[in-house]
C-alpha cells in the first residue's frame, strides 16, 4: 500500500507549468507591492496565497486523485480541498493586483490595460460577482456533480473528470469572493450578509452529507464495481465520504460565519461610539441594543406587575398539570401531565434559553410566593454553598426519568411538580438569599449553564453611572423595591450564571441603568472575569462539574432512546440474565454521567477551564432533541386538553412524523453548537497562554473532543428514536 502511494503522485508537466508560472508572477508583484504598502500586502497574504496553489497541486496530483476512481473518501477529500482549502487560502492573498504588476510592464499597458478598462468586461464581471450568482454557482455545480449519473461519467472518462474538477474549483473561487472581499471589486452588499450566505451554503452541504451517510445503498455504481481496498465495503466507504464532506465541511462553512458574526457584533459597537453627534446625546448613541428599551415590550417587561402575572399563567398551567396528574386517565398522551411537562414544557425552554436568555426562571412558578413569610432569616448551610447538590438532584433526575419512565407517568410527574413546589416553598420561605434557586434546583442550574451562550444579558448600560451611585439599591433594595435576592452586584456581575431574570435589580435601580443587554455569545466564558456571587468560572469546580454533567447528559439520555444502544442493553440485559433492566439502565447512565467525565477530567489538560466553551455543543444536542419531540408531537396536547376541559371525547393523539426538513435544521443547531465551541476553546487558549504554539497545543485535543461530541450527537440524532409522549 505505502508503495502504491507513494508511486501514485503525477507530476503532469501542464500543471507544474501553469502552477509555477502562477507563482512566479504573484511572487513577483508582491514583492513589488510589499516596498510600497508592507501593511496591505503582507507576508500572510504571500503565505496564504503559495499555500492555496500547494493545496491545489495536493488535489491534483498526490494519490489522491490516482485512489479516487477507488475510494469515495479519497475522492471526496480531492473535491474538499478543491472547494473549501484552495479557493478561499488563494483569495486571501488578494491576488488579482499582485499578478497584473508581475507581468511584463508591456503586456500590463498595451495588452491587458485597454481591455481590462473596457466597461462591458467591468459590467459583466460586476454581474458574475454578484453574491446570488457566485451562490447558485456554487450549489448548481456541487449539486450537478454529485448526481450519480454525472458523477459515474466522471469518474469513467478523463475528459468529464477534468471539467468536473474545473467547475469545482472556479465555482468556488466565486463562491469565497464574496465573503473574503477581492480586490477591485465593489462588494453589492453589506458584509453581514455573509451570514445566511454561508449558512444556506452549509444546508445544501449538509443536505448531501446526509444522504451519502444514510443511504442504503451505494450510490455510485463505478464505486460498487471497484475493487476494495483494506477490506472495507463500498456502504462503509461511501457513509465514510459523507461523514468527511459532512463535519470539515460544515466547519468549512460555519467558521467564517461565526467570525463574520464576531466582527459585525463587535464593529457595531465600535460604529456606535465613534458617530459623531451633540454632546447631549453622545451618551444616548452609546449605549448598546436593550430590550427594555423597546416601546411596547420594554414597557411591558419593566411593568413592576407582569412577572408575578407570567409566574399566575404558568401557576394555573401547572395546577392544571398537577390535577389531571393525579385524577385524570394514566395514559400519558391523554393527559396534561404527559404532554406539557415532557414535550411542551422541555422543547420551549431549551429554545427560549438559547435564544432569550434565562426567561423560565423568570416566569417559574415555583417561587410566586417566595420572600420571608416563614421568616426567611436562615443562613443556607455553608457546607451546601455549592453546585455539588444541584448536580447531584440533575443526575438523579435523569437516570430516573430513563429507569422509571416518569415522562410515561402522569401520576409521577404531578407528585414531582407537587415536591417542586413544597421544596421551593420551604427553603425559600426558611433561607435568605433564595437559596433553592442558587443551590438546589436542577432545572435552574441547568438554564444557568446554557444562558452562558445567550444574547441576552441582565447587565448594567453603564459603569459609570453605576461607579457614581451611592445607595447600591440594585443588591440592597429600597423602601418601594426588593434588591438582587441572589446577592448579584450587578456592576460586577459576568455573565447570567446564578440569574434568575427576576428583574428586581431594574425596578429598584433608581437610576434607570440595569436593561436586557444584548452581549456576544459566551463571552462571560472567553473573559472569564471574577463575577459577583461566583469569582472566575474557570476557578470554580463544581460549576464545570455541571457543565460535564450537562453534556455528557444530553447524549446519555438521548442515546437510550434509540435502537441500536436500547438493543445493546436488552442484549446485556439477556445475556446476564437479570430479571429487571435497572441494574443495566443505571450502569450505562453511571458510565456516561459520571465514569466518562470523569476519566476526560483525569485524561485532557486544563479539563476545569476548557469545560465552559463545550457549552454551546451540550446547548444545541439538548435543543435538537428535545426539539424533536416537540416537533414529533406538537398535536399531543389538543386530545388531551379537549378531554381536561370536556370539550371532546376524541382522544387520538395525531401524526408523529418527522417533516423532511427537521433533520437539516437539526444538523444546522449542531453544526452553529460546534463551531461556537471550537472558538471559545481558541479563544480560551488564548487566555490561559499568551504564546500561540502553547495554545495551538491546547486547542488540538480540546477541538478533537468536541468534533467528537459533535459525530456522536449526528449519530445519535439519525437513529430510529422512540416517539414518545404520542399514541402509536
């Protein structure tokens, strides 16, 4: 084999020619270029643009392409440097000006000048940039290319496989130009755009991914007849190429958007302070978006009544749970207590989280009476002053919902929420400093955890009004309005850990300073400063002790729901003998809970500090499958709630399909999660070393961690799953 390889390279002399004449007249008016603007045309660009070319003589001439006609993998891999490695590293180096000044000056002025300045050539390469058209460029040729006909043609003739290759490559040199910005032209559009542009992009190579992974059957004939190489099939092989044009692409697509999202959240802020208006206002433009500050929402939010009037809804929902729990017909899709809580009540939250901040907490039932009624002067135990309880209640809770079905039990679940509320009642009405909200409620620590990656802030507007104050009432209260229970500072406060957006810090600051910010995603996390009520995330290990829990949690309880790992237990379950599946059930929980992070902890460095900027991964696994349910069985609640109210005596439960465009939107979550991840662990990285080969060396393992989380939880997701909480 390693012979075959290494005799497989093809130095064709065309394109050792046309690669070499390439790099001779970009290196040429480079050089020229760099003597007179050294800032502009820098030795990155020149780096950039050599590696680009180097990439392209990778995929044309190593093994690569010989192996191609025999792997689907090597193939794939030849099309990914074709589209996303050598277009883009060529584009960097800017190369349309450095290649024109390395011509011959001649050739420059009486060859190329007259008919590069002729304006139908500048009018039809204004239109061929167009963003619209580079996109459809793009997709036509990938889409095209990867039909089995064309493909098989491809791979058949030398002719076709070359045209094929050249639509690849110039279809991608379009595609980047856009979002990189080449020189001369005028971009058509603003450069946020480049967002969705690069999203869309990701769907259609997600799309395509998924249906070379989960094929089930071989799609491309030539491959079928090909001889195999190292015993592997040619499903194996061509699920194998979907994978490697699956997650590289993705990141491909989805890194630059992040960076674009960076650049634009950031550049915001920085147009905002340098607009030049009246000294009277110049405060007002500085401040950054606030959802308070909306006409009607804001009003609505800031109303001093509107959250114990959200916490009565959500109380009557769950009295109405609680009722139909314990009174009603024990079949969970025809009762509240089995649609609300497990499909309903999951699937918004994860959403809401992600999207809008802690906005449960804000509206939890649970703590509508809360305050000092049973005294309230307690200190909460300062051996309990800890994340430890809550993680412990979190796992407890999730093995016992897979071990005794609680979300199959209505009975079961009004007694938990009954227990909720006589757990909250107590310690809060007992304890000072609504000590179950930062110490014992698993729910909450889990919405704590995620809102680490939420937009949206309880932050002051202004350090400095808040360094002039003299009162503090946003901790302390005052005569009219309770301050911060939690004991947050809110000018010290980092981030939404321990934030339970009851607001109380808004409507007691008398200066008006405390809003609904919107901040950058995980930010808390990449600067991790000492927070009132919880110092430095990364010195805190209980808090990263959650963050394990919460990951490794999402695909644990997701993995027991599909066939091949509930096939796998009911195996161990026969083979042992047993006589009940708990011993099987609660092994499997404990190996993935607690075993498995456990020995990453022992195994990856810095495991404390790196385990936050997993978050976003952990975050999108819970969304997408909790979102499945949703999705899965959004009809649930209307038999059930027809029969609650004695409006219907139909009691089906409707279809639980999966709509054919749900599996995208689930890798889309998945894929914006891990590549979320992989920059707060750079940028983490960064912080714990100023030398970058060190955090180079940091980055490798952690980012090989999280693409690993990342295939697991696709893998996860595309497994026949149990379509629970619906009559069948």
């Amino acid at each position: 084999m390693a012979e075959a390889i290494l005799t497989s390279w093809r130095f064709d002399f065309h394109l050792i020619g046309l690669l070499g004449l390439a790099v001779f007249l970009y290196v040429r008016g480079w050089v020229r270029l760099h003597r007179q603007s050294p800032h502009r045309y820098t030795v990155e660009r020149l780096a950039s643009y050599l590696g680009g070319l180097t990439a392209l003589f990778i995929a044309l001439a190593s093994p690569l392409d010989a192996f191609g006609n025999l792997l689907l993998m090597a193939h794939m891999v030849q099309h990914l440097i074709l589209i996303m490695v050598a277009p883009p590293l060529i584009l960097l180096g800017q190369p349309v000006l450095p290649i024109l000044r390395g011509l011959p000056a001649d050739v420059f002025r009486e060859g190329l000048g007259p008919f590069l300045g002729w304006h139908g050539l500048q009018r039809l390469a204004r239109r061929l940039t167009h963003p619209v058209v580079c996109w459809l460029a793009m997709a036509a040729s990938v889409l095209f290319w990867h039909m089995p006909r064309w493909y098989d043609l491809g791979l058949t003739s030398a002719g076709w496989h070359g045209v094929e290759h050249a639509c690849f490559f110039y279809s991608a040199l379009l595609f980047w130009s856009p979002v990189i910005g080449l020189w001369p032209n005028r971009p058509h559009w603003p450069q946020w755009l480049a967002i969705p542009y690069l999203v869309l992009a990701d769907a259609v190579n997600t799309a395509l991914s998924a249906w070379l992974v989960f094929s089930s059957h071989v799609v491309y004939q030539t491959y079928a007849a090909a001889p195999r190489i190292a015993g592997m099939s040619a499903l194996e092989d061509q699920s194998t190429a979907g994978a490697i044009m699956w997650v590289p692409g993705s990141i491909a697509y989805l890194i630059p958007a992040l960076i674009l999202t960076m650049r634009a959240i950031q550049g915001s802020r920085a147009k905002s302070q340098l607009i030049r208006i009246k000294p009277a206002t110049r405060a007002a433009a500085r401040q950054p978006w606030d959802l308070l500050r909306l006409p009607t929402i804001g009003l609505i939010l800031r109303h001093r009544w509107f959250r114990p009037a959200f916490q009565g809804v959500l109380f009557a929902v769950a009295a109405a749970v609680v009722i139909d729990g314990l009174r009603g017909p024990q079949i969970a899709p025809l009762n509240l207590a089995g649609t609300l809580p497990w499909t309903y009540w999951r699937g918004f939250t994860v959403i809401a989280v992600l999207a809008a901040g802690n906005l449960f907490c804000m509206g939890c039932p649970f703590t509508l009476v809360r305050g000092s009624f049973l005294g309230g002067k307690l200190r909460w135990p300062k051996a309990l002053r800890s994340k430890w309880l809550a993680i412990a209640l979190l796992a407890l809770y999730l093995w016992a919902n897979e071990v005794f079905s609680l979300w199959n039990s209505p009975w079961w679940t009004a007694w938990i929420v009954i227990g909720y509320f006589v757990a909250a009642l107590l310690i809060n009405g007992l304890f000072q400093g609504a000590s179950f909200c930062k110490y014992v409620c698993p729910i909450g620590q889990f919405h704590f955890v995620n809102t680490l990656v939420s937009p949206l802030e309880v932050k002051v507007r202004s350090s400095a009004v808040c360094g002039s104050c003299k009162t503090e009432d946003c901790i302390g209260g005052n005569d009219r309005n309770r301050g911060c229970e939690l004991y947050l500072f809110q000018p010290m406060k980092a981030g939404n850990f321990d934030c339970t957006f009851c607001l109380d810090c808004v409507q007691s600051c008398p200066h008006d300073n405390v809003g609904l910010i919107v901040s950058t995603p995980g930010i808390a996390i990449t600067e991790d400063r000492r927070g009132s009520g919880i110092g430095r995330l990364s010195e805190r290990t209980d808090a990263a002790a959650l963050v394990w829990v919460m990951i490794f949690g999402s695909l644990v309880t997701a993995a027991a729901m599909v066939d091949p790992v509930m096939s796998w237990m009911h195996a161990v379950y026969r083979y042992f003998g047993l006589h009940t599946m708990l011993p099987v059930t609660t092994g499997f929980f404990a190996a993935g809970i607690m075993a498995a992070p456990l020995l990453l902890w022992w195994l990856l460095p810095r495991a404390r500090a790196f385990a936050f900027p997993l978050i976003p991964l952990g975050t999108a696994m819970w969304v997408a499958h909790f979102s499945f349910h949703l999705v899965t069985g959004w009809r649930s609640i209307v038999p059930a709630a027809t029969r609650f109210l004695h409006l219907s005596a139909n009691t089906m439960a409707g279809s639980a399909e999966v709509p054919e465009w749900f599996p995208g939107i689930q890798l889309l979550v998945l894929g914006c999660g891990l590549v979320l991840s992989v920059y707060l662990i750079w940028k983490t990285a960064r912080r714990v070393t100023e030398s970058v080969g060190r955090a180079v060396r940091l980055l490798m393992p952690w980012a090989a961690f999280a693409i690993g989380i990342y295939a697991a939880s696709v893998w996860i997701l595309f497994q026949p799953m149990q379509m629970r909480g619906m009559v069948m």
